[in-house]
C-alpha cells in the first residue's frame, strides 16, 4: 500500500492530535531552554558541516517515545533519528515529522531563534502541527481547516507591502528584484526556517525563498500554519509540496503572500537548478 492512501478511519480528531504534539512540546521546549545558553551542549558535525547537540538528541527521545507511546500505529520521520523503516512510516496511517531543534546552530551561539517543529503528515500533507519557541515566548499551532495561531490568538498574512519583504537566499531575492515585478527588500537572515515560515504566516514578512535540500522536517509544521493563515506554500513549479515520500529532502521552495506566487515561480523558473 502507498502511503499516500492510507487507511484514515477511525483516526483521533485533529484537536485532539494538537493537544498531544503541544503537550509533549511544551515538555520538549523546557528541556532545551534549561540548557540554551549553556557551555556543555556536547557539539558535533553531522556529515561535516551541520551542527548537532545532545539536545537534539535528548529532545528527540522525549518526542519519539512519547509520541509513539500516544500513537504505537504512526509513523515516525525526524531529523536526529535513523529513518530505517520507510515502508512503515510511509504506509502508515498519519506520521510524525519531527525537528527536535530547528536553528539549532543559534541555539548553540545563544540566539533566541530557534524552536521545537513537530508536524502530523496525513496522505502527503500535514493536518497538524506545532512550532514550539521558548526563547521567544511564542507557541505556533495550526490544524487542518482549523486555522493558525501564536499563544491562542489567531494569525493572518495582512495585506502585501508595497516594498515586499523577502527571506531567503540573497541572490533569489536579487533576481526578484531585478525583474521588474517586485519592488522587493530583503530581510535579514532568520535562523530557524520553520521560524522564518512562521513569520510570512503572521505577516512579519510578506515572502521567503526557501533553498535546495531543506527537509520535510523543517518545513511540516510550518507548511501547514502558513496555508492556515491564508499564505501559499509551494515548490518552484508553484505545484503543492508532498511529504512523508520516500526522499524527505525537497528542492527550491516558495512561501508567499497569494499576490506574490507567479513573480517568484518566474525566478525559480530561470535557475539552472530548482
């Protein structure tokens, strides 16, 4: 069986999927905001360039066993745990996809930026997730058709800018620049990706570029509060962003306001990658 149908029936209420994900990130954020700041976080170089601490370690086993305690028929994806059993996790009926710290390297270097992700992925689309932010004070929700929200207050885009604010890699928002369609302003590097997501869903910015290779489980929770809040979230071609597929590793990807999707699919359309 295809994970993209997978038997749904007689699943948990979307509601009732959020109340444990907050539950077990709100235990999940505690832990790593008890040791943010610290000098003992044990760094080291994942595949020699990305950095990981025994907090994402710790913050995963906390999240995994509580998670699957909860709900022993999902699957499981996260960026600190071996993905040894795609068929299952595929095929199951809603999975777990898991960024134990997202910006995890401004958490090392102390920067507020950085949060819990976890998202609930259905048949290749999240219907629930959380964004986890205890250096800021922030917890970010959504659920599917439910809408999006920051600490309970519900969260839009707004109107566009007449000088958009773009995130994301400098030479795209260039490029959008220098086409003549958008008057666009770069804004300053954010940490998090999930964070930076957030942001265009709450209208701290009107777009981001996101680059090749970001995974699903940086962007499962956050898909889904930007769509919640009225934003689109797609790849380059403008076409809907699947997950939980075989390769969580996706290509250029676009967050924006709706007035903004057909003037940055045309960058992404010129690039000799996507």
């Amino acid at each position: 069986m295809d994970g993209s149908h997978a038997d749904t029936t007689d699943l948990p209420g979307l509601d009732e999927e959020l109340d444990l994900m907050a539950g077990l990130a709100r235990q999940a954020g505690a832990m790593a905001l008890a040791h943010f700041g610290g000098d003992n976080l044990d760094v080291r170089l994942k595949d020699g360039e990305s950095p990981v601490t025994k907090v994402d370690y710790a913050v995963d086993d906390l999240l995994r066993q509580g998670l699957l305690a909860a709900r022993p028929t999902y699957g499981w994806l996260s960026e600190e745990t071996a993905d040894t059993d795609i068929t299952h996790r595929r095929n199951a009926p809603r999975t777990f996809i898991v960024d134990p710290l997202d910006g995890t390297r401004a958490f090392i270097e102390g920067h507020e930026v950085w949060c819990v992700s976890i998202g609930l992925v259905e048949n290749g689309r999240p219907v629930a997730g959380i964004l986890e932010c205890p250096a800021v004070g922030e917890t970010i929700t959504a659920t599917l058709g439910g809408g999006a929200y920051i600490d309970g207050e519900r969260i839009g885009t707004g109107p566009l800018r007449d000088e958009p604010l773009i995130g994301g890699p400098r030479a795209l928002v260039d490029r959008l620049k220098a086409s003549g369609t958008v008057a666009a302003r770069r804004h300053p590097h954010v940490p998090s990706l999930a964070y930076r997501l957030a942001m265009v869903a709450r209208g701290a910015m009107d777009a981001t570029f996101v680059k090749p290779y970001a995974a699903d489980w940086d962007i499962a929770a956050a898909a889904l509060i930007l769509t919640e809040a009225g934003a689109l979230f797609t790849d380059g071609a403008g076409q809907p962003v699947v997950m939980n597929g075989t390769d969580p590793l996706k290509g250029t990807l676009i967050a924006c306001h709706r007035g903004l999707q057909q003037p940055m699919v045309g960058v992404v359309a010129g690039l000799s990658f996507r």
